[in-house]
C-alpha cells in the first residue's frame, strides 16, 4: 500500500501460514523515514496490534 515513488510512504504485510511480517514506512518524517518492521508469530500473540502499540508509546 502507498506510493511506488522513491522517498514516499509505503507498507506491506506479508501473511505466512505462521507468521506475519509488517514492513512500515509511513513517512511522517524525514521524506518517508524511518522504517518500522516486525515479525509475528501466529498462535503465540496474533491478534495484538504491536505496531500500533509501537507508535502510542514512541511517536506522541
């Protein structure tokens, strides 16, 4: 999802059969920097949004 121009926001999701990794830039700053990425592990935490976690307690 987002642009396919250098330098924009852009996301992907990679769903496995037990994992899922979310590779974030979302360009808030820094044209389209930093990036976030996290790997999942369905059956232990699936379902808890961490990256939504990641950015309330780092990006007020």
């Amino acid at each position: 999802m987002g642009s396919l121009e250098n330098n924009q926001p852009h996301y992907y999701l990679i769903n496995g059969p037990d994992f899922l990794i979310e590779y974030d830039n979302v360009g808030f700053q820094n044209d389209g920097n930093p990036i976030h990425a996290i790997l999942r592990e369905k059956g232990s935490e699936f379902g808890e949004d961490l990256l939504k976690q990641h950015y309330l307690q780092s990006h007020k």
